[in-house]
C-alpha cells in the first residue's frame, strides 16, 4: 500500500509547487512547474493538460494529470487523473503557511504492475526517496502547507504482472477523506505532507485491496483461478 501511496506524495508535493506560483496567476507556468517537479521526483514524465487557477478566490481544476512509469515497465502508465479541484486560501499564499482549503482527487486510475525486479510503485517510492533527501533538494526555510480536507474519490486500480501475460485484475477503491494535514505542526514541506499522506493511505487501502500478495502468488496468477485471493 505503500507503493500506492507513494503517487498521492507526488500529488501533494506538485499542487504545493503549483501553489506557490499562484499570485502569478500564469497557468502556463503553473503547467510547467507541475510537469518539470513531478518529473524531477518520479524519473518519469509527469504532464498537466489544463490548470485554471483563479488568483481572485483562489479556486481552480487541475484537468488530466498523468503520471507515466519509470523506464523498465510495459504499462502506459502510473496513474492518471481526470479532475483534481483545488481550493486556495488566496490571504495565505505570501505568509509561512500556505492554507489549502480543499484538495479533491477525482476519478484515479492506476495501473500496478510487478516487473523483473520490483513493481512500478516501488520504483517511483524509491525515486521520490531520493529526491526528497538529496542535498540539494533539502532546503531550510520557506513556505509551508496545511490542507484543510484531501478527498480522494472513484477511485480504480488495475494490479499486472509479466507472469500474468497480458491479463490484469481490476478493483474500485473506496473513498477517502484527510483533515487538518499540517494543522497540528504548523505546516508541512509538500514532501512531508505528501509522506503523511501515504500514512494514513496506508490503512485505508488495505481494508479494500492487498496488492503484496501479487509479489507471492506466481501460481494463482499463472492459472487465474486463484486470483480472487489477491483482494479482500
């Protein structure tokens, strides 16, 4: 679960990006600091289609953002989102702390895929790992984040495996809900919002799917007949 909350980390740290181009109120930049800081972290191609960020009530909708795989996968992609909406508490954006009032992910779709040597999700946890804690990227000081509600809605996955041939087992994930990230703290880097993030997706996701036991069940997965077991 882990590996799945690792690409809510990188949701998290890229509308932090995008936050703090707000006073510009340039989507192209916005685009552009999406793409360049989601890819910088994931080592794979992170792209926006639409950001419409007002400035005035700092409402907006990040529309069709995808999140490709690292090299060494075979699927078209990590995860990809139809609608993210946004709600910025625009007084907040030039103090400390940046106030989100609202973050509402809509419609995930994921794809899971185990390859020679780890899953596509380990690949990226282990990317956005590095990214975080390289020296140059450990800077003191600056804006903060606290967002008020993360919603996470409609939801769907797909789990693969080289073993599987082409087949692929799909589940509909439930809902999901975070309040006061940050609040208690004073604020968090998007890095640590993100890391918080997949904490406590941790716990919700494994109620619904159970994805490590695809790294344990060649046989199920080979015959199909006890794939069920993959999902409780």
């Amino acid at each position: 679960m882990k590996k799945f909350a690792a690409i809510l980390l990188v949701i998290i740290a890229i509308i932090g990006a995008a936050v703090f181009w707000l006073s510009s109120n340039i989507d192209g930049l916005i685009k552009s600091a999406i793409a360049n800081y989601g890819s910088a972290m994931t080592q794979a191609k992170v792209s926006v289609d639409e950001v419409k960020i007002l400035a005035a009530d700092g409402k907006g909708t990040l529309g069709n953002l995808f999140i490709g795989n690292p090299a060494g996968f075979r699927t078209a992609y990590a995860m990809k989102i139809g609608r993210i909406d946004v709600d910025i508490d625009v007084a907040s954006v030039t103090r400390d702390v940046v106030v989100i009032r609202r973050i509402a992910i809509i419609a995930p779709e994921l794809n899971y895929e185990l390859g020679s040597a780890m899953t596509n999700f380990d690949a990226i946890q282990k990317n956005i790992t590095g990214y975080l804690g390289s020296a140059n990227n450990k800077k003191k000081g600056g804006q903060k984040l606290i967002v008020e509600e993360l919603t996470i809605r409609q939801a769907k996955a797909q789990a693969s495996a080289a073993l599987m041939g082409s087949k692929t087992v799909g589940v509909v994930l439930p809902d999901i809900t975070l309040r006061n990230l940050g609040k208690a703290r004073g604020g968090l880097t998007p890095g640590e919002l993100g890391q918080q993030v997949a904490a406590a997706l941790t716990t919700k996701l494994a109620g619904a799917v159970n994805f490590e036991k695809l790294l344990q069940s060649g046989a199920a997965a080979k015959t199909g007949s006890a794939i069920k077991g993959l999902f409780k």
